[in-house]
C-alpha cells in the first residue's frame, strides 16, 4: 500500500504554561469536498485556506485519476480545474484512499453515477470500517458493486448513468452517508431526498449551493430536516475560502485548559453550529473560553478563540442531541473528563466504534492504563475525574487513529507522570504540524 508508514513512538511530559497563537489547520470536511466539487464543475475552482493532510492529498489524487487538474500555487491557493458533471474520466488506477473515510464514502457516491468502474482501497484501519451504509442506498439507485471483503474495501463500483432518485432515511447520523446520496444525486434525474432525524454537519449542502446545485432543506413536522437535491445542475467552478478546523481546534484549546496557566488564541476557527459542539460542552464544564470577532468568512461563521487555564473542570452529563456536533472530539472531551471534578457521562456513541479505530475501546483502555476509573457501555463512556490529572506513566495504544494519538499526547502534557503512544504518524493526516505547533505553545512533546 502506498500509504504505509513505519511507526514513530512519541511521549509528552508536564509542561509548563502553554502561550501564544496558534495556527490550525484548514477545514478536513470542506477541504474534501471543495477538490470533489471542483472536479465535478466546469472551469476553474481555487481554494484559500485548504488542509494539505494526507486524507485530502488521497482526495486530490482521485481527482486527478478522474480528470481534474489539481494544482498548489506558491502563495498556497490550490487550483482545481474540472471538465463539468458530465465529463468525468475512468480512472486507470486504483484508487488509494489511505487512512480517509470522507473521502472513500463521498467518492463512492460521486463515481456512482457514471458508466465506468472505480476501485477503491485503504489502509488497515480503513480496510475495516463499514462501507455498507453507502452501498445500500447506492444500490437503491442503481449502481453495483464487487465487494469481496463483506462491505469493507477494497472494493469495485459499478457506476450507471441512469440513476434513479430516491428518498433514503438515514439509519445513522452520518453525514458521509449524507454527502454519497446527494452527490450521487447530481447524476439523477429529478429530486434526491435524504432525512435525517439528527442534524449533521452540512457543508455538502451549502457549498454544493455555492457550486450552482439546487438543494433544499426542510424541517418535516416529526423534527428531521429533509434535503433534497435537483439532478444534472450546472456546476460552475467558484472560488473558497475554508476556515480553520474546530475538530483540530480543540486539540490545542484542551492544551491549555488542562495546563496550568496557559493563556493561548487561535483566529479562524469554524464556528458553524453543526461542528462547534465541543466549545459549548467545555464551556459548561467551566473552561475559560472567550469566542470574539464573530463573523462569516465565505458563507461560513467564524470566530477568534481566547483560551485561559481556569483550574479543574466540572464533570458533566453531555446532552445525546449534542453528539453529531461534536462526533470527533469525544476522545479529547475524554481527556478533560479524566482530569475534572466528578463524573462526565457521554451517551449514544456508537458511531465512535466505527471510525479510524474503536474510539470507545481505545479511549477506556488507554485512560485506564493512565489509572482513571470509568465504566464504558456498548454505546456509551462514564469518566469519573479527581479534580486533577490522573497518574499518567503509560503507553498508549492507537490503532492508526490520528485523534487517539493527539489525545493522549495532550493529556501527557498534564500528567505527573509522561504519556507515549506507539505510533504518532497518523496524525499527518489531519494536523500535520500537530507537535511544531504544540512545542511552539511550550508543550513537552517529542519523538521517543
Ligand atoms: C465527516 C463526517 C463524520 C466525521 C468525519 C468527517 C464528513 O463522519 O466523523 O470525520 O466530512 O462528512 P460520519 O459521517 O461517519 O459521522
């Protein structure tokens, strides 16, 4: 696989105040589907801000395995040159989709519609995660599929171009599975219609908007939101501005909220309701967190975070309806919970078995490991905290997972006692300057 790495152990250790400003990483979810519209639209698209990790540079070479053009400039911009929703190449290749479930999931949906076959693989921990949630619906619309390892790549689509609409309720909050009917959807004819009874992230639906796709969203009278999508639009490149990630974000605001007398800003940061859960939940455990200079950058709230050491949190019981909004950040809201006073209960979250590892399994090992108590369920996590850090002294295990690894390598910045996780590679492919940054900040972060 081209996307092998050997393993780098790292270990963090106490550090002192961490300060200064910190500059995160692009958008992962609207960096993927800003190089997938791209391809799909006629001309030239250009994206400011875009996140130059290893998940999106996967999407960038399926883009160009499909006929785009895909180009960096030196200030930064990348440039995506499409040939228009009806134009898509046959790739001669497999495509590798490394470490990234966005981009094998939207990609399957986005290939669905057209008389070709596109192969899909990844790495060992995409090659285990469940692509059948797609499939269905695709099959639905008349694409196949050869999947020989039970709905898990490496697997074939068997894309037709004479698609049919459907309406499809999401089994899951998911908003990849989302995004594959919706692009699928483009290649319809008429209207494709996906419910879902929990909002997800929406940025599939508002830049598709920005692209020229008729796509409207409504609130049925049970609470779900419906959103339907108009067959063969004209899509036309358009220009992007991606905002800072939250879900990066909150790796170096919990830097500073767990060590003491840290006082750090970060400027950018994506603020759309659908992602922000984690600032609002840590604001209740009684973090310090000042949002200010709230605006929009190029359709998208955005706002500039102050983040000071305020002591030990309170334990919490997170509201379930938070949990699509703040999906991957329950492996750092797990550190914060080992360190609070009292005791965090985090519910409905069985898709965190289903992500880049078992989040649940690695979570609960690994705190435990470091000498926190907690009970974890099927689908949820009871962490019950001290007021203050536990012991630490650990090697965690992190099962290819960038946010397990980031994770446990903050909780060892507060820890009396150091925190190493066995491989720290992984982190590439979201936060690829993760240890700069944070050693920049003060934190005691190196290679083992
Ligand atoms: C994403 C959706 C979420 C999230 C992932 C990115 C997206 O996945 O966990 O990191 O960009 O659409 P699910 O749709 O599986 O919940």
């Amino acid at each position: 696989m081209t996307h092998h790495h050997d393993a780098i152990s790292y270990i963090s250790g106490k550090s002192p105040a961490l300060r200064g400003d910190v500059d995160v990483p692009g958008d992962k979810s609207m960096s993927h589907r800003s190089i997938m519209f791209g391809l799909l639209a006629d001309g030239k698209t250009t994206v400011k801000g875009i996140l130059t990790g290893e998940d999106v540079l996967c999407t960038a070479d399926a883009a160009r395995a499909l006929g785009a053009e895909v180009t960096a400039q030196e200030d930064g911009t990348w440039v995506i040159k499409g040939n228009g929703l009806t134009n898509l190449t046959a790739p001669d290749r497999v495509l590798d989709m490394g470490n990234s479930g966005t981009s094998t999931r939207l990609l399957m949906g986005l290939v669905a519609g057209y008389d070709f076959n596109t192969s899909f693989t990844g790495d060992a921990s995409l090659t285990k995660r469940p692509m059948g949630r797609v499939m269905k619906p695709l099959a639905q619309m008349g694409a196949s599929f050869i999947d020989k390892n039970e709905g898990r790549l490496p697997l074939i689509v068997q894309g037709s171009s004479a698609l049919r609409p459907i309406t499809y309720e999401l089994p899951v909050a998911s908003a990849q599975v989302k995004s594959a009917i919706l692009l699928a959807g483009l290649n319809a004819d008429g209207k494709t219609t996906v419910i879902e009874s929990k909002p997800t992230r929406d940025h599939t639906e508002n830049m598709l908007r920005h692209f020229g796709a008729t796509v409207e969203t409504a609130r049925l009278e049970n609470g779900a939101y419906a959103i339907s999508i108009t067959g063969k639009p004209a899509l036309t490149g358009c220009d992007i501005v991606i905002p800072a990630d939250p879900s990066s974000a909150a790796f170096p605001v919990v830097a500073a909220i767990l060590t003491p007398g840290s006082d750090i800003r970060l400027d950018n940061i994506g603020m759309n309701d659908r992602r922000a859960g984690i600032f609002t939940t840590l604001i209740e455990m009684g973090a310090d967190i000042t949002i200010e200079n709230e605006r929009d950058m190029a359709g998208e709230p955005v706002a500039d975070l102050h983040v000071r050491y305020n002591g030990p949190l309170k334990g919490i019981d997170v509201p379930a309806d938070r949990v699509p909004s703040m999906i991957d950040e329950f492996p750092i809201l797990s550190m914060v919970a080992a360190c609070a006073d009292g005791t965090t209960r985090m519910t409905d979250l069985a898709e965190l078995r289903v992500k880049e590892s078992d989040r649940l399994l690695m979570v609960a090992e690994g705190l435990k490991k470091c000498g926190v108590s907690l009970e974890m369920g099927e689908d949820s996590l009871t962490i019950h905290g001290n007021g203050k850090p536990p012991a630490g002294g650990a090697e965690i295990e992190t099962a290819l997972d960038h946010r397990i690894a980031m994770s446990f390598l903050i909780l060892g910045c507060a820890t009396d006692n150091p925190v190493s996780v066995d491989d720290g590679t992984p982190i590439a492919t979201s936060f690829p300057r993760f240890i700069p940054l944070m050693t920049a900040l003060g934190a005691k972060i190196e290679k083992r």
